[in-house]
C-alpha cells in the first residue's frame, strides 16, 4: 500500500492560513524594550559585580561583559519593533487565533470549543504601560494561547467577547 500524494490532502473549508488582522498596542514596544533592558541590566551588573568582588577576575570576563553589552544594545534596539511586526490576534464567533515569534513564527488557533477559561494578566511593569496580556485556556496539551501587549481595556473587552463566544458555542471544552 503506497501513501497518497499530496494533492489528495483535503483543503480546509476556510481557505489558506493568513496572518491574523490585529496588531498589539504601540506602546508594546516600550514595554518589550523596558523588559529587555532590565533583564540584561541584571546580567550586566552581576557581571560587573563579579569583576570588583573577585580578588583576580578571569582574563576573558572583559570580553564576556563586551559581548553582553553589544547583544543587550541589539536586543533591546531590534526585538521591540520586530516583535510589533510579527505579532498579531484575532477573535471570530469560531476561534482565537494568534501568531507570535520574531525568529520562527508560531500560529496559534484555538476553537471557541475548547476555551475552558480566560483572564487578563498585568504584573507591575505591564500597568506602568497601560497594558494587559489575555490567557486563554484549553484542555490542550499545548497551553494557553496568550495575547500580549493590549491596552487594558482592549484586554478587558478581548476576555468579555471571548467568554461570550465560547459560552454561545456547543461542546464541553474537553
């Protein structure tokens, strides 16, 4: 028995995967840079510290904290806006759908028959941005779909419809 070629692979009624329509808020950007910059802050002075406290530091510990440096700078300059670029959410009556990545691209669907729950998240940093991520979650063995950087009350609204949508649709999200 030989496997069938590919064009016998039945096409999706929906038609070909597109990126989703919405962008996170512009203020993400901030966000992600202020996030990226504390994290390497934190690397940084750890190794700065490790240079003043260590009676005879190793040779390469200038090269290391260089290099940190030079990625902090890259990082925290490019990942923000590309990160904007790439990611992107969308709700309909049928699914959650998301594509998030800035090196390799993850799409994301979630029916609106598998929500088991959704929240809205904001830790400390967030709500200095005005932003919010929503979590949506399945019984899937994948987790949550995430959306991340919305203004608070796109977030608000975005767990309002999807809670909506999955309580109108049929099935026990199991």
């Amino acid at each position: 028995m030989t496997d069938a070629p590919a064009t016998d692979i039945p096409r999706a009624r929906l038609g070909p995967l597109r990126p989703p329509k919405e962008r996170p808020s512009p203020r993400a950007i901030g966000y992600w840079a202020v996030q990226a910059a504390v994290a390497w802050a934190i690397l940084l002075a750890g190794l700065t510290a490790a240079n003043l406290i260590l009676d005879h530091p190793p040779g390469w510990l200038p090269t290391v904290r260089t290099v940190a440096v030079i990625a902090a700078v890259l990082h925290i300059a490019v990942m923000p806006v590309w990160r904007y670029r790439v990611h992107r959410w969308e709700l309909s009556d049928q699914a959650a759908y998301t594509r998030t990545g800035w090196i390799s691209h993850h799409h994301r669907i979630v029916p609106a028959s598998r929500i088991q729950a959704v929240d809205i998240h904001r830790h400390a940093l967030q709500r200095l941005f005005g932003l919010a991520t929503v979590n949506v979650s399945t019984p899937a063995h994948g987790g949550a779909l995430s959306i991340s950087g919305l203004r608070y009350a796109v977030a608000e609204q975005v767990a309002i419809d999807l809670t909506a949508i999955a309580k109108a649709t049929p099935g026990d999200a199991t």
